[in-house]
C-alpha cells in the first residue's frame, strides 16, 4: 500500500490530493489510509505530499527563474502565502531566502 501511494503522491503531487482520493486509490478508507501510510512511512499522508512539494519547489527556486506565486501553482499549492509559510516551517528560509543562497553557493 504504502509504495502504491507513495508512487501516486509523487506522480499526481501538482494536482489537489485530499485523503479520501488517496483512500479510494487504496481501496480503503481515508482513515485507514492515514494510520497504515503513517506506521510503514512514520509521517502522515499529507507531511509525505508536503514533502514531495517543497522538494519540487527547491528545484524549481534554484532551476529557474520563476516567480514564487508560480513555483506555488506549479506544486499544486497555489496558496502563496501557505506555499511561504510551510517552505519557512520546514526549511527555516522563505523561499526567495534559499533561492539567494542557492545562487550564491553556486559561485
């Protein structure tokens, strides 16, 4: 179950995946799904979509010259200031922050 998912999230992460998708593509329940995906992987399936995302947008902050707004949608997350805040959470840098950085570590 858990690589089927896994496999999926990586596929289809720029389209909205909620649970009970997810769950449906696992033949089972939303619920289920959460608890299974999170003993075989130890993050929930939505931290592991997180994930997935903001690694998509690293490569796209560093690969390209994209506007922040438009990294957001390319990832599935076209909340920008939920893309900002969760790249911050998760990487300590707003997302213009490790594209600076990432340049100049490039020199």
């Amino acid at each position: 179950m858990g690589a089927l998912i896994t496999e999926y999230i990586d596929k289809n992460f720029t389209e909205t995946l909620t649970l009970e998708t997810l769950g449906d593509i696992a033949h089972g329940s939303p619920y289920h799904l959460h608890r299974t995906f999170k003993k075989i992987k130890g993050i929930t399936p939505v931290e592991y979509i997180q994930q997935v995302r903001l690694n998509a947008a690293k490569k796209y902050s560093i690969q390209t010259n994209k506007m922040i707004a438009d990294i957001a949608i390319c990832v599935g997350m076209p909340n920008t200031p939920y893309f900002i805040t969760l790249f911050k959470k998760k990487t300590g840098q707003i997302p213009a922050q490790f594209r600076q950085m990432s340049k100049m570590e490039e020199m």
